[in-house]
C-alpha cells in the first residue's frame, strides 16, 4: 500500500507504508481526515545567533504569566523556581536545568503524581479536588504554561547538543497533525508491539506524550529516570511525522545512550524505547532539505 502525500509546491512524495495491518488501519483512516497546517519542527535547539534580547523577553513573558495562569485555577508558583531576576543572570546550562524542573512539575500535575526536588514533594496536597473542580481549566493552564516554558528554550543551542551521540539531527521534520480528534485508542489495548523499533524511516506515527522522548532529555541534559520519560505515549494518535532528513539510529544504537540509560535504571531493549515506523518515501526530490524546509502537506491520498 502506498500513501501519496500532495505538498503545496504542487509536487508530490510517496510513501511506500510498512505491509502490516496496524498501518493499513492507520493509511485508511487518515486519508478521510482533515489536515491541521502542517507544523515543521526540529529536535533539539540549535541556534547560532543567540538573541539575548529575545530571550530575554521569553523569559519575562513566562515569568509574567506563570503566577497570573497558576492562580486563576488556584495554584501557586512552585517553591524552586528562581525569580526573574535570577532566570535572567543564569548560564544556558543552568537555566535549562530549571526548565527541566518547571516542566516536569507542570506535567506531574498534569499526572496528577508526586513530584520530589531534594525530598520535598510540589505537587499540591488538593491537586485532585482542583481538577475536579474546574478540569478544562486546569489542563488549558497547564497547557499553556507548558508552551510558555517551551519557547524560552528555542534562543540557545541545546546543553546535550555537544555530547549527542550522533550528529544527523536537528533538521526539519514534518510534524502533522489533523484539525479533528485523531486518537486510534489506548497504547494498552492495541497491537502494534511488534513494529516498535529504532531503525532508520522517513515516516513515524508521531509522538504525543506530556513529558519529553529520550531524544529531547539528552538534548536538554535532562533525567531518563522520570516516567514521563518515554517514546510512546499512553495513548496513540493518527498524527504523524515525516522525517528524511534526521537518523536516529546512531544515537539509539551508541555506547553513550545505552550507558546513560544503564546509570539511570532505563532498558534499553526495543519493547521499551522503540518507535512505531510508518514507512518509507519512494521518490524523494533532489531537493528534498529545501522542500522540507519551505513546503507543507496539502492532501493525502492512498495509491
């Protein structure tokens, strides 16, 4: 089965789709919904201009709305968090590090799971009563602040970026996702442990976890430790990522990672960190960076 992607430069790239049923199921569904704009994103943050002003201004931006958000729910700004003046003053390393912190609190509350920085859990005593008192509420500030913490990080070069085991990442891939509920179900209920894997393809099934892919915790010199750790995600959507440019498998398959993962008391077998792969293109363009870079996907259709 081949699945057509139509781009708006009026070209099309096809993909040759994995012969398994959980991806014909896949194919056939997604070409009956509706396209979201098609996000190009990156893993990681390379940036060689490092606009301190920019950051700057992410950072006060954050800082101005973490309270503001927090309490209109009835939370409060974590303990640990440095106050702007602070975030400010700190190295790129440094300031990473309470990123990391404030991120995984906002998705631990998200858990609703405990949260321990040097013995003292942050996650509130009440965190299920305010869920249940305003739900939405709660999951659009977490949400929000989450994005807020997301796009300070966008204005230095990621602090793993030097030691990644491998050095093809962190060009564009396609992210896309559609403009209507895309969930296939719960990840426990469906078949398709037997595709996990972390050999190189141009498509994956696109990850959507409230925490961070190993990829991104080596990149941000965070802790593998922490379950919201992981590469798939509790539940799994039809979205789905176009990624020719990037080969994870010398970062999955390297020495570093698989001791890094040994020192925090990861596994490192397939079953637990593999990817679900949708398959390959068959007709990449000569020009296949400069498309990725400044086209997106118009339409799909199965051929």
């Amino acid at each position: 089965m081949m699945l057509q992607l139509n781009l708006t430069n009026g070209t099309t790239m096809t993909i040759d789709l994995i012969n398994d049923s959980f991806v014909e199921a896949w194919a056939q569904r997604v070409v009956k919904l509706k396209l979201a704009k098609t996000e190009h994103a990156a893993i990681g943050s390379s940036n060689d201009t490092y606009s301190i002003d920019q950051h700057h201004y992410n950072i006060k931006e954050l800082c101005r709305e973490l309270p503001i958000q927090l309490k209109s729910v009835g939370l409060e700004v974590p303990a640990f968090f440095p106050s702007l003046n602070k975030l400010i003053g700190f190295d790129t390393a440094t300031y990473q590090h309470y990123m990391n912190q404030i991120h995984r609190w906002l998705v631990f509350c998200m858990l609703r799971t405990p949260y321990e920085i040097d013995g003292t859990d942050y996650i509130p005593n009440n965190i299920n009563d305010l869920f249940d008192n305003d739900f939405g509420g709660m999951l659009h500030v977490l949400f929000t602040l989450n994005q807020l913490v997301h796009n300070t990080e966008c204005e230095y070069t990621s602090p793993g970026a030097n030691t990644f085991p491998s050095t093809n990442y962190g060009k564009t891939m396609w992210d896309q996702a559609f403009q209507e509920d895309d969930k296939i179900g719960w990840a426990k209920d469906l078949n398709y442990k037997h595709l996990l894997t972390n050999n190189n393809h141009d498509v994956w099934l696109a990850k959507r976890i409230l925490g961070k892919d190993f990829r991104e915790c080596w990149l941000d010199a965070d802790d593998p430790s922490y379950q919201d750790i992981k590469n798939i995600g509790d539940i799994l959507h039809y979205c789905f990522e176009v990624d020719p440019l990037n080969n994870d498998s010398e970062f999955y398959y390297s020495k570093e990672f698989k001791q890094w993962m040994n020192k925090h008391n990861r596994s490192t077998d397939v079953s637990e960190i593999g990817r679900i792969p949708l398959g390959n293109i068959i007709n990449k363009p000569a020009d296949i960076e400069h498309v990725m870079n400044t086209c997106s996907i118009e339409s799909l259709e199965l051929v």
